[in-house]
C-alpha cells in the first residue's frame, strides 16, 4: 500500500511538473482547449490544465531570413532570364500564423514568385538589371499586404542574383569589355593630354625664368658699368682735386716765404719748360719771359766758366 502511495505521488509530481510552462524570451505558445484556440502565452511561466489543454504550436517571433530557389521570370520585351530572391520576415501574430495558413513558408515562395513575374514583366531587360532597388521596394509592399492576414511581417526583400541568358551574358561581357577600352583609352589621351600641358607648362616656366635671370644678370652688369663709371670720375675729380690743391699749397708757400723777383721768373721758367714738354706744336711766350731769356744764358756761361776755373 505504501509503495501504490509513493508511486501516486510521484505520478502527481510529474503531472504537476508537466502543466508548468516557461516560455523563453522571442518565443509564443498556442494554447488549445479540447481543440479549440485557448490563448496565446507570451514570455514568462504559464501553468496549463493537465489533459483538456494543450501547446499546440511553439512560433519563433524572431526576424527570419528564407533564400528561394531562383524563378524564371520573362520580361516586357520578352527576354527569360532566371532570378532568386531572400526575404527577410517576422512573425507578428502567432494565432493568425498558428491558423492562417497550412505552409507559411511554401505560401511565402509562391507569393514571392508570382509578384517577382508581375513586376519584372512591366519592366524591359535593360531596366530590369538597372533598377534592383525599385523591384525590392515593389515586392515588399506587395508581399506586406499580402502576408499581413497570415501573421508575418516582410521586412525587406533582396534580388540576390539575376541571371539572364547566355546570349545575353556573353553580349553584355561584350559590351562591358568594349566600355572598358574606350574608358581606357579615354584615360591614356587625358593621361598623355595632361602630360604634354605639363612639359609645355614646365617649358614655359623655364624660359620665363631664364629671361627674368638674364633681365636681372644684364640689370646687374649695367649697375655694375655705372658704379665703375662712377668710381672712375670720382677718382679723376680727386686726383685733379688734390694736383690742384698741391700747386696752390705751393703758390702759396712761395708766397709766404717772401721770394722775390728773380725766384718768380725761376718758377715761371720751370713751367714754361713743363709746358714745352707737352704735346702742343705752338707755344706763345710771354713777354716778361723773352726778357730775362739772355739773363739766364749769361748766367749759366759765368757758372760755367767758374767751374772750369
């Protein structure tokens, strides 16, 4: 009897054990009653009444991210190409994704795809490959209202790849190749445009700086010139300056001394000698000169004849 007791209330225990619910965060429990939708158990512990209620479904509220198998698409000017898409969505109502819809994510690739073939079949080629972001913000909206009746949220969906056909490919890679030549050779003649301005510039500066050298080489060479010039007739001007000054010093000293005649007519002799000297072809002599003339002959015979005595 005791052994029926303990094994009861281990039975107990582990009912007990089973109706308590703790629900992690990011997550939601459906609960049903005899079948029927009872509530909706957010985060936290929940206790749940053993055998006529159950967890029907456990919803992840996190983002989640589903990668579709790419979908042949045909475009406006009727060109087929193959494109895959990412959707990123988040689940708002448990109940209504609970209830909603029997494959949520099968109900989600087929809505994407057929909203993918009425977008892109308003569209050319052309824009097709040009305008990724107008078609994701397209198919958002779209799959939005669409899957809001389900529970889900779409957050954002990604063009992850557009594959057109291998015609198409090997034209495009075609044309791509030829954009990059001409933008290389755009680049070589910019290249070798700016290179030639450059040595023409350089050339320039050169010649420019070569005149301005010789401008200030010549402006030198004059300022040079002309103190020389300068320096010259000064030096002239001091040298007459200073002859002067000496033959007046003497004039003067002569007459401070008190010589008389004879010493005068001595010293006007000496410069009528200096000036028969020069270079002159006519020589005019004074009167007083020619006067004393034989004076001075008689006296250089007298001093000679002294001598010989």
């Amino acid at each position: 009897m005791g052994i029926i007791i303990v094994v009861f209330f281990i039975l107990i225990l582990i009912i007990a054990a089973s109706c308590i619910k703790i629900v992690p965060q990011a997550q939601a429990l459906i609960v049903e009653r005899l079948g029927m939708y009872k509530a909706t158990w957010g985060t936290g512990p929940h206790i749940k009444m053993p055998f006529i209620e159950r967890i029907a479904k456990r919803v992840n509220l996190k983002e989640q991210v589903v990668d579709f198998a790419p979908q042949p698409v045909i475009t406006k000017d009727n060109v087929t190409m193959r494109i895959d898409t990412v959707v990123f969505f988040q689940i708002t109502d448990p109940r209504l994704f609970t209830y909603g819809v029997e494959n949520p994510i099968m109900a989600i690739e087929n809505l994407t795809a057929t909203t993918l073939r009425n977008i892109i079949g308003e569209m050319e080629l052309d824009a097709t490959l040009t305008s990724r972001e107008i078609i994701n913000t397209k198919m958002r909206a779209s799959l939005d209202v669409a899957t809001d009746p389900w529970g889900i949220k779409v957050n954002r969906v990604e063009l992850k790849n557009i594959i057109p056909p291998s015609a198409i490919q090997e034209a495009m890679e075609k044309q791509m190749k030829a954009e990059r030549e001409r933008r290389e050779a755009i680049l070589k003649a910019e290249g070798e445009k700016k290179s030639t301005i450059l040595v023409a510039e350089g050339k320039k500066e050169s010649a420019i700086l070569d005149a301005e050298a010789e401008k200030q080489a010549a402006i030198l060479r004059a300022e040079a010139e002309k103190e020389k010039m300068i320096k010259e007739a000064e030096g002239q001007a001091e040298a007459i300056l200073k002859v002067q000054q000496a033959k007046a010093d003497g004039i003067r000293f002569i007459k401070d001394a008190g010589a008389d005649q004879s010493v005068l007519t001595l010293k006007s002799l000496e410069a009528f000698a200096q000036a028969a000297d020069g270079r002159a072809t006519k020589i005019i002599i004074p009167s007083e000169i020619q006067g004393i003339a034989g004076l001075v002959t008689s006296l250089v015979e007298v001093a000679g004849k002294e001598k010989e005595e």
